[in-house]
C-alpha cells in the first residue's frame, strides 16, 4: 500500500490546473483555471448543485486549486475545506481571498476528519478518496460527519472505463504483460501512487450505510482524448491517438465506459 506521504508529495508537485496560473495575475490565473476546469467537466456544476447550499453548513474534502470551494462560497454556504496537500490549501485560501470570500480551511485526513459526529448538511468530494490508502474508511468519515437525512456527492473513478483500456492496452498488451489486473495499472500508472477506482458494485459497498444512493458514469475527456493526459503521460502515440480517436462513436456506443463514477445519497435519519 502507497503511503499518505507519496500522495501528498505527488499533490504538492503540481495541483490540477495549475499550469494555468503562470501569468502575471493571480485572479486572472484563477478565472483561467475555473473556465478550463467546467469547459472539460460541465457536469460539475450540476451535480454539485452549488447554488442549492446558501446558509447550509458545507464540508468539500480534497480543495485542489479551489474553483468548487469558490464556487460554494459564491453561493453563500457556510464552508469548511480539507485536504492532506498544504499546497492545496494555501492555494485555495489565496484564490479566496482574492476575491473576498471565506472559508474554514485546514490540512486534515479524509480518513479521520477533524469533525463532530452530526455537523455538514453536504459533504462534496470531486476526485479525492480514491487516492487515500482506505478509501473505505474516508467514505465512512463522509457518512459520519453528515447530519441525519443530508446529502454526500462524490466522484470516485470507475474501473471499466476506457481510460482503463488505455492503460492496459500501453503498459500491459504493449509490454508482453497483458494478464496485469486493472487495479495494478490504475495505482502505477494513471494520477497519484495507489490510485484506485471501483465497479458500480464496489461503490455502493463504500456507502453502505447510506440511503438513496445514486451512481451515474460519466464519460470524460480523459476517455475521449479531449485534453492533456495528466502529469504522467505524454509521448508521439499519445498524440496520435488524439488525432485518430473515434469520438464520434465512442460517445454513442460507450457511454458506460466513462472513467468518473456520480455517486449521491444520504445519511440514514435513525
């Protein structure tokens, strides 16, 4: 198992989107990074549903460069935001200051969240516990720290997604190793060591203890070739796979082959 300290290195290096900040504005930075992130993934706003949570108590685990946070704040929730990279949260508190907003934000565990059983009414997470080592402890912290009857919305990678063919395809059938598990690739190959991602049945065993539960795959750019790879991948293959990528098709015939899994529900009320 890949520790907590070689996560948070990989997260510190480089936060998502940060590329975008290199110029001579920190907030034009931020508003190039917001535009660029809901350009690629415009599902965000919907699932998140940022403007249902004005005067709601609102906990987001895992900040990286801020725009949901920012986007909570804007609708005037009441927000707490952790995260396990320093980086992430000082980057985040800067993007917030900039533009006058607030929030209680700290460098905490997912796994063991620094909160009273009973205490969010939405608890967010966008991408994030499936780089904890427990990932089912970090889902169980999720459940803990809701109050009765409120809501969870998170986003965990699904196993069976043609990122996940990708992978397997470079760094396995390519390399004479075509029997190497699914899991094996998504932790040494695609974000963070230990990356995991999950079957829709594996997710619902994550939130056990949860009511209402709604899980719905996304199909990304990631799967469709649209953007960069990540900090991990590059090369002349990658770039020619863009230029011959059937996206047409793929967005037709497989639609349940996304790599992002939508999960929400609640925390039962007795």
């Amino acid at each position: 198992m890949n520790s907590k300290a070689e996560v948070t290195r990989f997260w510190d290096a480089a936060a998502c989107g940060e590329r975008l900040l290199l110029t001579d504005s920190d907030l034009d930075g931020f508003r190039r990074q917001a535009e660029e992130r809901y350009r690629l993934e415009p599902y965000i706003i919907p699932f998140a549903a940022f403007n249902q949570w004005k005067r709601r108590e609102v906990l987001e685990i895992g900040l990286g460069l801020g725009a949901d946070h920012e986007r909570f704040a804007l609708a005037g929730a009441r927000l707490t935001g952790v995260d396990l990279s320093p980086r992430a949260v000082e980057m985040t508190g800067r993007r917030l200051s900039l533009s006058g907003l607030t929030s209680r934000l700290q460098v905490a565990d997912g796994e063991c969240l620094p909160f009273a059983d009973s205490s969010f009414d939405l608890v967010y997470s966008w991408g994030v516990i499936h780089h904890s080592p427990d990932t089912q402890t970090a889902a169980q912290e999720i459940l803990r720290v809701l109050r009765p009857g409120e809501e969870f919305r998170v986003m965990i990678y699904h196993t069976w997604s043609l990122v996940g063919l990708m992978l397997w395809l470079r760094y396995a059938l390519l390399r004479g190793k075509p029997f190497i598990s699914l899991s094996e690739l998504y932790s040494h190959y695609l974000e963070s060591p230990g990356t995991k991602a999950y079957s829709v049945g594996q997710a619902r065993e994550l939130f056990s203890g949860a009511t209402d539960v709604r899980i719905a795959i996304q199909l990304t750019h990631g799967d469709l070739l649209e953007s960069g790879a990540g900090q991990r991948h590059g090369g002349r293959a990658l770039d020619l796979a863009r230029r011959i990528w059937p996206r047409w098709l793929l967005r037709r015939v497989a639609r349940n082959l996304g790599l992002f899994m939508l999960i929400s529900g609640r925390k039962p009320l007795g």
